[in-house]
C-alpha cells in the first residue's frame, strides 16, 4: 500500500520512521517498504532532523492569490445584475 503523497505524513507516522532507523530494526530500503513508503521519503525526513533539529511537516505554504479585487467583483455584481434584468 502506498500512502498519498499529495498530503504530509502524519507526526506519528513520522516518529515511527525515525525511530525504526534510529533502532537499526533494518536497512532503510527495507523500513521504506515496511511502512509503504519511497525510499527517498525517509531520506527527506531523516535530512530535515538533522538539518532543522524536527521532524514535523512544513506549513502549508497557500495557494494561488485570488485574482479578482474589491473593483473587480463590484463589476462582475454590476454586470450579473444587468444579464438578470435583460433575462427578466
């Protein structure tokens, strides 16, 4: 089973992986297949201990900034509000 990759991995997800190295308890291939997992995954987490001291995941970063304004969406009302008169 492979876990979504589009979503970060849970903190006690995280912590297993971590401590399943930190125990030896096998070759990380072998962890990574255990907790079906890619390889590079636990080498991600595994760099980001040693680089920030955490294991927890980056927040999330936001999306794409809304492309209409205040001006824009008074134009779109005053545009809907004229099709709905026309359609009347």
């Amino acid at each position: 089973m492979r876990l979504n990759n589009a979503m970060a991995y849970s903190l006690g997800l995280r912590t297993r992986i971590v401590d399943a190295v930190d125990r030896g308890v096998g070759a990380r291939c072998e962890i990574a297949t255990w907790f079906g997992l890619p390889q590079s995954s636990i080498y991600k987490l595994l760099r980001q201990r040693r680089e920030r001291g955490e294991i927890t995941p980056w927040p999330y970063g936001g999306g794409a900034q809304a492309k209409s304004n205040e001006d824009r969406l008074m134009i779109l009302t005053d545009l809907v509000a004229a099709v709905t008169r026309c359609d009347a």
